[in-house]
C-alpha cells in the first residue's frame, strides 16, 4: 500500500527561499532564472522486484507543441512498459517523449504519463529532469529522497466502497441483457467482470480487457463515485473439484500465476490514471473451501484438491494476490467464503476460516489486505428462508434433522455470512470486515415459489414445502432449473453486509451440458448434465442444470429468460 511521496531532492541546491519558491538554471545561460519546467515524479506503488510511478511535468516556459522529457537513473531500473507518453531506454538514461494526444503542452500546462519499471537494490528518485534539454526542478512530494514507499502507509479507502457509489455497468454484459425479450428491465444493472484466463487481462475473442473496462468506468463516473467489480479467477488447478471451470494454469504453475496472470493485473489497477475508482476484487472463488472439503478421507475428496493442498499452491495464489492487489489504495479485496450448502456444517465452518486467515498471511500478504469476504458467488442458495427457521421442531424432529437441511446450522446466506463474518473475526481478520452476497440468480420466484409453510406431516414435508430453494440438494451448483433472479445490487442492506451484488452475471453459463472443445481450458462437469443422477457431493441426486447449455462463460438465453420469468422480486 505504498502511498508515501519521495522528496524534494539534494540535488535541488538551486532551490532558492524558504517558502519553498524553485529556481533552476538554463543550461545554456550563466544566470539563474526563472524556473522554466517542474517535473513531479511519485513512485506509486512498490514491491519487491518492481514499482510503478507517475509523472507530471509543468511547461512554465514558452508554449510547445512537442515534448520530451530525459533522465537517468543511479542504479539498475528498467521502465518495462508506460501509458500516456512513448517511453524508451539505453542503459540508465530514459526518455519519454509526447503521444500525439499530448503533444501540445501550452505556457503554465501540465502533462502526465505513468509507467511500470523493474529494480533490486535501491530505488532511487532521479536526481535531474530535462525538458528539451532545459533542468527542471524535482518535486517528489514530502519526506526524503532516499525514503521508500510505506507499504503500511494510509489508505483512501473508506469503510464501505458501495456506500455512496454508483456501480458500473458492463456495456458488453449490458448489450447481451438488452437484446433479450424483456431484457431492457436489468440491462442497467451492475455485473461483475470476470478475468478467468490471462488473455482476458488485454481482452479475448473480440471482448474487452481490463484497460477498456476501467477506461468505461471512468466515463461512466462522472463526477460522483463509482465502483468497478473485477472477478480473479485463475489459479493453478483452478476449481479442482469441479471440471466445468478447470482453468489454463496446471497444478504447479505458481510461478506463471504470479508473473503472468496477478502482476499484469495489479499494473493495470495501480495506473494513476484509475485512482478515482473504487475498484473491487473478488479474489479466487471456490478455491480455499476446497481444500477444507474436498481432501483426505472425506467421501466428497478429490484426488485434485488433494494435489493442491500438498502443494499449498492454492493458499500461496490467494495470498500473493491480496498482497499484490491490496498495494493498490483504491482496491478493496473480497475474499470468496462458499455458501451455506457447503460451508455451513460444523466440521466445515471453523477450518475454513481458518484456512483463510492461513491465505490472508502467506506470500507477504496481511489481514489488513483483505476488506472482506463474499458468499454465494455465482450460486443459487436463497437469501433469506422465510417460512421456518434452523429451531422448529416438527413431529419430534428438528429442522435440522430433515433431509434437505441435513444437520447444517444455517438455512440460507443472509445469516451464513453474518455468522461466517464473526468467525472470521474470532481467527484473527479486522472487525470491520464486510461481507458481500451474490444475488444474482438466488430469487427463486415464479409460480413455484412457497407463500408459507409446508405441511407438518413431517419434517420433510414442512421444510419441502415451505423453502424457496427449490433444488434437488443445496450442492447442486450448475446452471439451475427453476432459479430466478434474486435482489437487485444495493449497498448496506443489513448489518455486517457491505452489499447484495451481482457478481456472477446472469445469463452467463456456468459449464456445459455436454462435451464442447473450447481453448478456455475448460472441461466437461457431469453435474452440468442434466441427466446425471449425481455424487456424494450432492448426496446423490439429480443435478437438477438446464439442458443445451454452452461453456462457462458464454452467453446462455434460455437460462436467462428463466432468471427473469423467476425473478423475486418480480420484475415489473
């Protein structure tokens, strides 16, 4: 979280008065004059192979209509890529010269360009800008020249990032909505944007990448606040309990995962050119609870999720990801929890926060990293049951003891993520911590949907008839028959609770219902069938997807009209 601003430097002698008035000299001129330039150059953020900066350069001489700005470095820095300005170097000497956007830079104009560069050693603030070969003087900011960037240093951030703000709306996402019948309802909702391979981060198969969609932010700001969702989503062995959204990154390639897929992202995020935008990640969903649920001698164990808890690839991808991302003072990471249906039981609620305080520590990353955590990402589990709760006793049995809730101790996710949230407090994680909940398709409206209790016959005819949820198990998690859109994204709705989001968007699959090649690296789910007679992980039963369904991802109408037929509350 660097923040900290260099300073004026020793090599500014030529500074003249206590108020803090600069002169520099010409260099072609024997007397000191007037200051002709001033070049404000702050490093942004800094880790430990790399930083970015941002410069901005004030003309105070005659009006140009071109510019070139030169400097050199002490140690061994290399600018790897910039934005705004044409940047080259040759050996230690850089030069950044004007786009053509940018050329014209008027008599007391200001231009500024940003960069990412290389290092090790020291990172020293240059000590002599050129414009036009004219010194200008150095302002760094408060502090000492040779001061680092603070990464415990203030943030910007504020409590609650939807509080206040607008949320942006994916144009491409919107598009998609609108061309549907009826579709025009929600096509001005805010989605979230999934970055689930590296070729996503520039853009693939003619989509936006993450520049173009923080650009749209900006424009679609204007002058209030906005925040900006982003998906990371790419581990290596991604999902390995689940073959419909396997990813690119084998097993064993951290490494890859790091240089490739999180430092390009963080780059991108760290630009100046985005500080304006609050700007949310959710961080690797079903990945940690895997490793809690899925491993060992458990009759739901994968011999995948095994492979990825020996080799603790899983806790070192998160955790790199929330030290890199978390530098950044205007992004605000959200943690995936799982839902109620997988997490909710009590062999499976204390290790998961534990794992994920296990996460929040590794890699040089901190709980103070972590702004909080999310629930139900791209599930269906219903927000709130409202026709009986975790204490009935029907016919001498517990609500606990029906089939349905099978000994869980949470019905739904509004109280999961409210009791999951002081669990993750009791581990360790700040107690401010927010919690998000995916809506996106838990609504379970439509004609099928309960308006009171079930009969008390039993316990299984109380709860069958009275829940909202209307799958054949709570682990039944692709492409669900009968789901419907769920409450609209909306900031602080309840306590503990930062938002109800649309992370997953509606309409997207969630794997395909047969085989289907693709160069996405994901696979075949037979819980994505709607013919599978299910695994011990959905206790068996159906799996309850639609049929004729694409590869995750793509756009699905039939599931989409469903979600508005269902919608709860109803769309008008």
């Amino acid at each position: 979280m660097s923040r900290t601003r260099t300073a004026l430097l020793a090599a500014m002698a030529l500074v003249a008065g206590a108020t803090g008035t600069a002169f520099a000299v010409d260099a072609g001129a024997a007397d000191v004059a007037a200051v002709p330039c001033t070049v404000d150059y702050k490093i942004q953020n800094q880790w430990s192979t790399g930083f970015t900066a941002a410069v901005t350069i004030t003309n105070n001489s005659a009006a140009k209509s071109s510019w070139s700005l030169k400097w050199s470095y002490a140690g061994n820095q290399k600018v790897t890529s910039g934005w705004n300005a044409k940047l080259s170097q040759s050996g230690a000497a850089v030069t950044a010269a004007n786009e053509t956007y940018n050329a014209q830079l008027a008599t007391g104009g200001s231009v500024s360009f940003g960069f990412q560069g290389s290092y090790s050693g020291s990172n020293a603030v240059p000590a002599t800008f050129t414009l036009d070969g004219v010194t200008c003087n150095v302002d760094g900011g408060p502090g000492g020249p040779t001061d680092p960037p603070d990464p415990g240093g203030p943030s910007n951030r504020v409590d609650n990032p939807y509080s206040g703000a607008k949320a942006y709306v994916n144009p491409e996402w919107s598009a998609n909505a609108a061309a549907e019948p009826g579709g025009s309802r929600i096509a001005n909702q805010p989605t979230g944007v999934w970055l689930d391979r590296i070729a996503a981060i520039n853009g693939a198969g003619g989509k936006m990448g993450l520049r173009a969609h923080l650009d749209e932010a900006l424009r679609q700001k204007g002058s209030g606040e906005l925040v900006v969702q982003f998906v990371i989503y790419n581990l290596p062995g991604r999902d390995c309990s689940a073959l419909a959204s396997n990813g690119e990154l084998k097993a064993d390639e951290i490494g890859r995962y790091k240089t490739d897929y999180i430092d390009p992202i963080k780059a991108i995020l760290a630009d100046p050119k985005y500080a304006s935008l609050r700007i949310v990640t959710t961080v690797e969903i079903d990945s940690l609870p895997n490793l809690v649920t899925n491993t060992g001698s458990r009759p739901t164990a994968v011999p995948q999720c095994d492979v990825m808890k020996a080799n603790g690839n899983y806790v070192k991808g998160v955790g790199y990801a929330l030290n890199k991302l978390g530098d950044v003072p205007n992004v605000y990471n959200y943690v995936d929890a799982g839902h109620h249906g997988w997490i909710g039981w009590d062999d499976n609620f204390g290790p998961t926060a534990t794992i994920m305080k296990e996460a929040a520590t590794a890699e040089g990353a901190t709980v103070n990293d972590v702004h909080g955590f999310i629930t139900n990402t791209a599930n269906y589990s219903a927000l709130k049951e409202n026709n009986f709760t975790i204490n009935d006793t029907v016919a001498g049995k517990s609500v606990r003891e029906s089939k349905w809730v099978d000994w869980n101790r949470y019905l739904d996710e509004l109280s999961y993520a409210q009791a999951f949230r002081n669990q993750l407090v009791s581990v360790g994680f700040n107690s401010n911590i927010g919690m998000l909940i995916d809506t996106s398709r838990n609504g379970w409206g439509g004609a099928a949907r309960p308006t009171g209790p079930g009969a008390t016959t039993s316990v299984d005819t109380y709860v069958d008839g009275g829940r909202y949820d209307r799958r054949f198990n709570a682990g039944n998690w692709c492409n669900q028959s009968g789901a419907g859109l769920g409450e609209r994204p909306q900031a602080a709705p309840a306590a503990g609770i930062d938002a109800y989001v649309w992370m997953k968007p509606p309409g997207e699959s969630d794997g395909s219902s047969k085989a289907i090649p693709n160069d996405e690296g994901k696979g075949f789910d037979r819980m994505c069938d709607p013919t599978y007679t299910g695994n011990p992980r959905n206790n068996n039963n159906m799996s309850g997807a639609l049929p004729d369904a694409p590869v995750s991802g793509h756009w699905f109408s039939a599931q989409f009209r469903q979600l508005m037929q269902n919608a709860y509350p109803p769309l008008s």
